[in-house]
C-alpha cells in the first residue's frame, strides 16, 4: 500500500453539506476503482491514515481486505469503472464485506461535490449518509453462469461476422450462392463452400449438393454457382471457412460448461411441485443443444419462462443469467 502526498484528504471546512446528514452507515468506506491502483477510505476515527492506496495485485488486494476489517468497516461503496473493480468486489464479497457498486454517473450527479475531495472519500461520505444507489449484479451464484452466457453471446456474434465475410469472398467471385439458398451454413450452402474449397469448380457438379427439400431449383443454383474463382477470393474464403468452424467448436465447448453448471445450480433446488409444460417454441439455429427447460424449471422453482410469447428456452436461460430467480428484478 501507498500514500500519494499529493491527493490530499478533504479537510473539515471543504466538506460538502451531506456530512450534516445523519450517518446511517457509519461503518462504511469507499474505494475509487482504477486500472493500477485503488484508493480506499475509511471513517476518520479508524485509523491516523484514514485513505490509503492500494496496488491492484492479489496480495495487495487481500492486504486491502485485512485493513478493512482491522477499521471494522462493514459495508464498501465502489464505482463500476470498466472491470477493474471485480476481482475486489469478488475477495471483498467472500470476506463477508457487504459490497455497493455504484454507477459512477449516480455519484457524479449528487450537488455539494467539492474538486479537491478525493472519489474514494466522496463514495464514503455519501455511503455512510444513504444517499447511494446500488447497481445490480446477481448473487453469486448465477455470475458465473452469466459470465458463460456472455462468452457464448460473443462467440455466436464472432461466427456471424464470419459468416458474411465468407459470403463477401463468394460475391466478389459472383458465386451468388446467398441468392439460391436460405443459409449458406445450412445443409446445402456448407456442402457447396466445402467442395469449392476442395478444388471443385464446376457449377453442375457443385449444383449436386442440393438438398431435396431447398426452395432453388437445379438449374438456378448452376446459374448462382458459374463464378470465377479468383485466388485471393478462395483464400479469403478458406480462412474466414476455417475460422467459422473453429468458433463453432467453442460454442459447443463453452454449451458444455453450460450445461455442467445449469445442471449443478437446478440439482440445489427441490423438484418442482407442477410438472414441465409441454414446449411452446422450437430455438433457432446456433442455439445450445442441449435440454435447457427441465434444469431452468427447477432452477427457478416450477415457473416455464419459455411459455412467455417470444421467449424460448434460450431467451429464458439469458434472462435467468442476467437477473437470477428474482423476478422482481
């Protein structure tokens, strides 16, 4: 821990008005969250150096937690700045701390603020009058399953940019394949892009791949495929080809964790009293695979959110990631 001399406490006669506010949380500190460094202060009377600077590394945030509980804080304001303010939250929060994180805009936006008091003094302040407002995070168990979802969400986005990028290097050769089929990581389309990039070229051959049940006749998808297979066309498509499918094997692998952990957060809950309605809505394409209704329906105590209009299991599962079990949220 450091003390920077030049960030000077606020002094008796520069505090705003709210410090003539009854203290509701007078076992209350504030911490200004930042990249290399937290800044902490505590009640005046706990300590001759009530504001302190702590590194951002793990011992020093342990270093930071054991301070704390020698000052006899019970509850910590915190600003959610970027992500710089979660692994403190998370040591704080298994050390018993109950933990506020605060939007900073809500901080900013409180009259009386002072330009030479400190963040973390001005958190503190304003905690230990009530006049902080929490921003919500879900409890503990549901942040990793959040933190999953999340994940997944931005591997599905990575795959779709790769999706249109093949689709660009295959219009840049006049392969007009998005013309003629629905999807071109459908059936059909994946078939056609993977003998394309086996060396095939000829329309009628490549026109073979078509599924029964595809919309475009033969003979427009022959059309569609008469293209001309530029080099640097084809190596565009074979990495962005390559790509999509790596990021489809991270999708299943990241479902897999998933799965284990839905299954492990429904079994802490008794069954169900009502039974599982019967499904409402098929998911789309790109979906996790695996059986997500029942372990949701015990997780959250017999509701069905998939029976809500335009929520399938999917939906349901991102909401509960987001919110937990509290539908009051």
């Amino acid at each position: 821990m450091r003390h920077n001399p030049k960030r000077q406490r606020m002094s008796e006669k520069d505090r705003p008005s709210v410090s003539l506010l009854e203290r509701i949380q007078p076992d209350a500190a504030g911490i200004d969250c930042g990249q290399n460094s937290h800044f902490v202060a505590v009640p005046p009377d706990r300590d001759p150096q009530p504001v302190r600077e702590f590194r951002t590394f793990t011992a020093e945030l342990e270093r930071l937690a054991d301070w704390l509980a020698q000052c006899r804080i019970k509850t910590v304001a915190m600003e959610s700045t970027g992500v710089f303010w979660i692994p403190l939250y998370e040591i704080l929060e298994q050390r018993g701390f109950e933990v506020l994180l605060v939007n900073a805009r809500d901080v900013h936006n409180v009259r009386g603020r002072k330009s030479d008091v400190m963040d973390c003094e001005w958190l503190r302040e304003l905690h230990s009058v009530g006049l902080l407002r929490t921003s919500f995070r879900p409890a503990a168990a549901i942040v990793p399953l959040r933190s999953f979802m999340r994940q997944r969400a931005t591997l599905v986005e990575e795959a779709s940019t790769r999706i249109h990028r093949m689709q660009k290097a295959l219009t840049q050769m006049n392969v007009m394949l998005h013309i003629v089929v629905t999807d071109i990581t459908g059936l059909t389309g994946l078939r056609i892009v993977r003998s394309i990039l086996a060396g095939e070229r000829n329309p009628e051959r490549l026109a073979a791949h078509r599924e029964p049940r595809c919309h475009a006749s033969r003979a427009e998808i022959v059309a569609a495929l008469t293209g001309n297979y530029r080099a640097e066309h084809l190596f565009a498509l074979r990495q962005n080809f390559a790509a999509y499918e790596f990021l489809l094997r991270q999708i299943a692998e990241c479902d897999g964790e998933i799965e284990v952990l839905l299954t492990a957060l429904a079994a802490q809950q008794p069954p169900p009293s009502a039974p599982l309605p019967a499904p409402r809505k098929r998911d789309s394409k790109h979906q996790p695979q695996f059986d997500i209704r029942s372990p949701l329906h015990r997780l959250t105590g017999g509701a069905d959110l998939s029976q809500i209009d335009s929520i399938g299991p999917h939906a349901a599962l991102q909401l509960i990631a987001e919110i937990g079990t509290d539908m009051r949220r």
